[in-house]
C-alpha cells in the first residue's frame, strides 16, 4: 500500500510540473526594450520602438522602427505588422519622451 501511495505521489507532483509546450524560442521573438514618444510638425504622434536581433546571421544587431497612431496600443498594432517574430512588449525598460511632446500644453 506505501509504494501505490508513494507511486501516486510522484505522479502528481510530476503532473503539477509546469509545461513547455507554449515556449518561445528567443531567435522568434522580438523584445521592445525602448519606446520613443514625439510629434511631429502636424502634431501627430509619433511613435518608436528599439529591439535587438538575436539571430546569428543577422548583419545589423538592432531593429528600429517608427509610426504615426493615435495611441500606444495603436502603435503596438502597427509594430507588429512590421517587426520579423513575436512581439513582447513587457519587457520595456526605457520611455523616451521627445522636446517637442513635451512643448505642447494637450
């Protein structure tokens, strides 16, 4: 009775173990570490995002891209039609306000 109890127990402790099945290679992803913010002469926003390529046979080690939208989750829409993998956007540590967002009194 003590090997079936022991046996059950590892069962489901292997059974609580979280999974990998929904993993995202590294090479696939695209990770926004920085997001510019700015306006242009029309006053429009202008967005801009910076991530690194981690791909080995990539010639230029960063992807920088910009948009106009009205606002972020717009510009996060129109990123990732643009970008090569999976967009992430959690892992954003730096928030790049432009002189001439910050001129304007809206």
């Amino acid at each position: 009775m003590r090997k079936v109890l022991n046996i059950g127990l590892a069962l489901l402790l292997l059974l609580s173990l979280p999974g990998c099945m929904d993993r995202i290679d590294l090479e696939d992803a695209t990770l926004t570490l920085m997001i510019g913010l700015d306006m242009n002469e029309k006053n429009e926003l202008l967005f801009y995002a910076s991530s690194p390529v981690f791909s080995r046979e990539a010639q230029v080690k960063s992807e920088e891209n910009g948009v106009k939208a009205h606002s972020l989750r717009e510009s996060r829409q129109r990123f990732d039609e643009m970008v090569s993998g999976v967009t992430l956007s959690g892992k954003v540590q730096l928030f790049v306000v432009g002189r001439r967002l910050l001129q304007t009194t809206d």
